[in-house]
C-alpha cells in the first residue's frame, strides 16, 4: 500500500473535533470500523497521540491526518478558539476542558476517564521532555475568543503598528518588576529573569509568521513584511498577539532541553506577566479591530 504517510512521521490528528499532534506508527489497508460485511479496505494510519501511553493508540482512517505544516497549524489554532468561542457561549468558560485547550492539553480519548498517573506516556514512545502547563486567566481566555471571532468570522484586522508594542509591553513588564514589584520575589535572579523576558520576544519574533497568526491575517503580514524590512515583529505588533504566544508555548518548551527547574523557573516568570496582562488589558489590548477592505479581501480569497 502506497501511504501519503511514512512510519514516524509528525502529524496533525482529528480526535472529535479538535486536532492534536500525533506520531504515526504504521500505515495498511484495513476495513472500516462501521462497515458491513465485503467492505471495501481503506487507508488507514496507526497513530500514537503525543502525551499518552501506547494503551491509547488507535488505527484511523488516513483522512483523519493532516501533514504538519504552517497551514494544518494554524487550522489547529482555529478549531481550538471556535471551540473556546462554544464553550463560552454555552456559559462553561473556564471548565476543565477549556483548560485543557489553552494549556495544551493532550487529547482526551471517548469513554475513558482521564488519569494523570495512568495515562502519562512512557519515554519510548516519544523523546519525553519536561513540559510546561499554562493557566490562561479567565479574562484573557475571553480576550482570545474575541479576537479569534473578530478575525475568522468578522473579517477584521488588528490595526497595524500597534501601540504599545510586543517590545514596550515586555519592557514596561521588566520597569514594573525590576522596581515596584521587586518584592514579590524574595529570591529574584536579574539575570535570569531579563533572559526570560528576552527568552518571549525572542519566541515571538520567530513564531509570529509561522503559528501565531490566521490565514485571514497573513496577507496583512506580507504586506508589513515589505514595507519594514529592518524590524521586528516585537516592535509592530502588540498585545493580541503576543497573547497567542501563550496558547502555543507549551508545546514549544516541549521541544527544547530545559530541565525541570528551569521550566519551573519560566512557568513563574510567565503566570506573573499573565497577571501583569490583566491588571493592564484595558490599555494594552484593542477594543475596536478594523474592517478589512474590499481589495484586501480580494486577495485573500485569490481574487
């Protein structure tokens, strides 16, 4: 069987209506699970679901994966804000499941329930690393599904440059800890603490084309690409997006080589500059996005 997926490929996965990063495991022909008898053998993928146990491995049918690319990617981040946006709607904002999807919870498989202990996978199947979970507060949570409709159903832009800046926000940050707040941690490492703020610009600058943005907004971004070619992203874009940033960090951090204290280190530091969004959303985040025009909405769509 000639598979569109090789054995140890990186994958999306559909699991319900969420996608989650998966590892296929093998490919063949099998019969499909509701068909009847004579059925005719579909492509299918063994796949293991990054975070779990091999227990939990499952054979899907081939359409069920997405190669992992900037554009499956960014399809990922909309269907995990479309169902933050329900679940909001639906009055269940900051449920257990909602955590789930902004903290970057792995999957939960149907009619199982969830043990920590359990279903934590075992370092052969992936290269295990210490991860990172995220609390998003309640507000900000609000925030993103508000900015997730503005864009992808609303057909808005967040008005570009912004002010203040990814930049001025971390440094106003670094001034409100390095002076007033200096208190609150007893055993602050300046060094280590102007890394991690560094550590957050320096992610943005390099995630913001690739995994922070939607496919509504990336003609916007092409276009200021063009016209400031000698800055950063860090000093064009603000809060919105650097929001973002902490929905994906997780599976970031997941990917490097930091130890455990340092992640607990980082986790701190980020909990805290959460808190310092919130204390100032108001002034930082936009209230009014702009209409997009005609014209570039044509080119959206390819017109």
């Amino acid at each position: 069987m000639v598979s569109a997926f090789k054995p140890d490929e990186r994958v999306l996965c559909f699991h319900g209506p969420l996608l989650y990063e998966a590892k296929v495991l093998s490919a063949e022909l099998r019969e499909p699970e509701d068909a009847g008898e004579n059925a005719e053998k579909e492509p299918h993928l063994r796949v293991h679901y990054k975070g779990w146990k091999s227990t939990w491995d499952e054979w899907v049918p081939e359409d069920r994966a997405l190669k992992w690319t900037e554009e499956n990617l960014a399809t990922q981040k909309e269907l995990q804000m479309a169902a933050l946006a329900a679940q909001k709607k639906s009055g269940r904002r900051g449920s257990g499941r909602s955590s789930e999807l902004t903290e970057g919870g792995p999957p939960h498989p149907r009619g199982q329930k969830r043990s920590r202990d359990a279903d934590l996978e075992k370092e052969e199947d992936f290269t295990v690393k210490p991860e990172i979970n995220i609390p998003i507060p309640d507000t900000l949570k609000a925030q993103l599904v508000d900015d997730w409709e503005n864009i992808t159903k609303n057909q808005q832009l967040v008005s570009l440059p912004r002010s203040p800046t990814v930049t001025e926000i971390l440094q106003n940050y670094k001034n409100s800890i390095l002076t007033l707040q200096k208190k609150r941690f007893t055993d602050l490492d300046t060094d280590i603490f102007e890394e991690v703020v560094s550590g957050i610009k320096l992610y943005f600058d390099r995630c913001l084309g690739n995994i922070l943005l939607y496919r509504f907004e990336r003609q916007q971004y092409s276009d200021i690409r063009k016209t400031a070619k000698d800055k950063e992203m860090s000093d064009i874009y603000g809060a919105e997006h650097l929001l973002r940033l902490f929905v994906t960090l997780p599976e970031l951090i997941a990917h490097t080589n930091m130890d455990y204290q340092s992640i607990q280190i980082l986790k701190n530091y980020i909990k805290d500059f959460l808190k310092f969004l919130v204390k100032n959303q108001a002034e930082y985040f936009l209230k009014i996005y702009e209409n997009a025009s005609p014209n570039y909405q044509s080119l959206v769509r390819g017109i």
